[in-house]
C-alpha cells in the first residue's frame, strides 16, 4: 500500500526530525484511489491547509490511502495505533470503509472522526463522532423539498452497501408520514458499471421522484441510466454527490435535478444571517485559491471542520494528560462531548453523550442544478 506522510508545518522542518512526545498525531485514511477517490482526493487537498500548530503543540498528518476498501481501512487503522501511536484518526470518507474502522478504534480507545455518514450498533460509536450530516438530518431536508414539490411517490436506487441501507431506513418513515409511497427500490454495488435493469424496472413503475444513493463521480452513472431509459420525473441525489464530479460527468442529464448538501459548498448564497456563512465562505475562498475556482467540494469541507473541532477539543483534553497518552485520548472524546455549540461550515455541531451525530434539522440545504452549477432552492 502506498503511503503519503505529511508533516504539516508553517516553516518546513529536516526531513530527518522524528516527532517529539508532545507533538499531536493524527492518522488520516482516505480513499485516494478507487471508486471513493472523488472524495478522500478533495479531503487530502484540504488537509495541506490543515494548522501546523493546535494549543501551541506540533501536528502531524499521517495519510494513508485505503483504496476504498473496508480490509485497508481497518489495516490503516490497526498501524495508525499500534505503529504510530496517534492520538486521533480521521477516515474514512466512504462509510463501508469508515465502519470497518470502528472496531480497531474502540479496542485502541482512540478517538475517530468519521468523514461519512456511518452507521453502528447503539454503543458502538462510543470512540466514533461524524463530521458529515447524519442522513435521518439530510432526509428530513428533501422530504420538506418533496411536499413542496408535490411528491406523492417515490422510486430509490441505491448502493447495495451501508450508505444505500442507511438512505432507505432514513426515507422510507419521514416519506411515509409526509403521505409519500416509495413504490420501487432497486440496488446496485459501487463497482457495478451499469444498471441497466434497474433503470428500466424504476422508469417501468413511473414514481413521482426517484433518489439515486450514490458517491462522488459514482452517482452520475445511475442518474444519466435513468434519463436514458426515458425517465421525465424529479430525481434526488443525496449529499455524497454534491461534488463537482455530478455535473462534471453527468452533463446535460443532471440539469434540473436536486442535491441535499451541506451548507458549506453553496457559501456565497447563503443568507448573512447563517451561522455557517462566515466560515462557509472562509473555507471555500482558501480551497478554491489553493486548488482552483470551482473546485470546492463537500468532503473538502469535512477537512476544514475537523480543524475546527480540534481546536476547540485539544485545549480542553491537554488538561487530561499529554498528546500521545491514553489520558490525552480520554480526553480528547471527553472533550468533544462536551464543548458545546460549535459552528462549523456545514452547520452548527454539538456533539453529546447520547449523540454523536450532532446536528440538527435545519442544517441540509436543498441544491438544484442550473447550467452546470449548484443554486440554493
């Protein structure tokens, strides 16, 4: 496996320097090859922005590349604390791959942050908090959409994985309560290069609106099989495609479609009143300098926010005990848990004892696409 070390610092430091006991270090692992590569790539860009110094200790990235497997990801995980000792782990950004990691990180007392939507058994996230939207939250946000849209039936087409299980379980009840059928769902694996047969069986039964539950550039596939198949409905994508990888790929057969995202991504439109505003357009100025107008990207985000939330928790947990020790990592979840109402550029955090998810019903956004661009609806 090919590993990218990264020592982030202001000033470049010998090559030759080792980290010091009190130095911060965090294990990264991101999909930077395979399908999830759309994601983990715009995260690890984020990342050379990342503060080289939190509370006046060092910081250093180790970054792995999972290939977006579930088997590398725990293998990251399993060197991350037992060869490099770090005190925190960030990854992964595709959620099979972010659950095979749990385990490792509760048996290690480590402290994950998540960057997907992951799913565990009740108790299992006790080392484990989410940077991105919970998708009960984002699924609140289209179902609100959908009534106004006049949505009475719905058709899913999703991955065969846990984000595509998760989507369902979060949709199927608010649509029901909303007076919504889902009257068709179709899946398909991540590696899958056609859905040919699902396309056709969701078009056949002629939903009101479909939601294709996809990732990065993987989402494009099953949105443009479904216009192929002749399809004249609304179609909803979920907040893993709100990148610009959907209407990169999918062209003249996303326009019109609708995309729940995160606040960060659509910075400048939203109003001056949002907590988000400030550090939504904070983050999508430096990122867009750093790597090109129109290149923000909703995991991107997810790297920003991982800053500010160490920021607020390593103070708290250096009264624990030292970076690199048990107490520090104690202290390190301990802190999460309890520092409150925190703005994030995807919205407004507050991590608890009895949720780890964290935000709340008003963060997702509704996005349509316009001319090869995301607007807020």
């Amino acid at each position: 496996m090919k590993a990218v070390k990264t020592l982030v610092a202001l000033a470049i430091t010998a090559l030759g320097c080792t980290a010091a006991l009190a130095d911060i270090n965090i294990g990264v692992s991101l999909s930077l090859t395979g399908p999830g590569s759309g994601l983990g790539i715009p995260m690890q860009n984020q990342l050379k922005l990342f503060p080289s110094t939190i509370a006046g200790e060092k910081v250093n990235l180790i970054i792995l590349d999972d290939a977006s497997d579930p088997g590398k990801g725990a293998a990251n995980a399993r060197r991350f604390v037992t060869e490099d000792k770090v005190d925190l782990i960030i990854g992964s950004c595709l959620t099979p791959v972010a659950a095979a990691m749990t385990p490792v990180v509760t048996e290690a007392k480590t402290v994950q942050l998540a960057a997907s939507p992951v799913g565990v058994p009740p108790g299992a996230d006790h080392w484990m908090f989410r940077l991105p939207q919970g998708n009960d939250v984002m699924a609140h946000a289209m179902v609100e959409h959908m009534k106004k849209q006049g949505i009475k039936s719905i058709g899913f087409l999703g991955y065969t994985d846990a984000y595509g299980e998760l989507w369902l379980k979060a949709i199927t009840p608010l649509a029901e309560k909303a007076g919504m059928k889902v009257l068709a769902v179709e899946r398909f694996a991540r590696a899958d290069t056609s859905v040919t047969p699902q396309a056709l069986k969701l078009s056949s039964a002629n939903p009101d609106a479909i939601l294709v539950v996809a990732s990065g550039s993987g989402a494009a596939m099953p949105h443009k099989a479904i216009v192929e198949r002749g399809y004249k409905g609304k179609i909803y994508q979920t907040h893993a495609a709100a990148t610009p990888d959907l209407v990169r790929i999918g062209g003249k057969d996303v326009e019109g479609s609708f995309v729940v995202s995160g606040p960060a991504v659509i910075a400048e439109q939203l109003p001056e009143a949002h907590p988000s505003k400030k550090l939504a357009v904070d983050f999508v100025t430096n990122y867009e300098k750093l790597m090109g107008p129109g290149t923000r990207n909703q995991f991107a985000g997810h790297s920003y926010d991982a800053a500010i939330a160490l920021n607020k928790a390593v103070p708290i947990a250096l009264k624990s005990g030292k970076p690199g020790t048990p107490e520090f990592r104690a202290g390190l979840r301990d802190a999460f848990e309890t520092m409150g109402r925190t703005v994030f550029s995807h919205g407004v955090m507050n991590w608890t004892k009895e949720d780890h998810w964290g935000y709340t019903n008003e963060t997702g956004v509704m996005l349509k696409v316009v001319d090869g661009k995301f607007k807020v609806e």
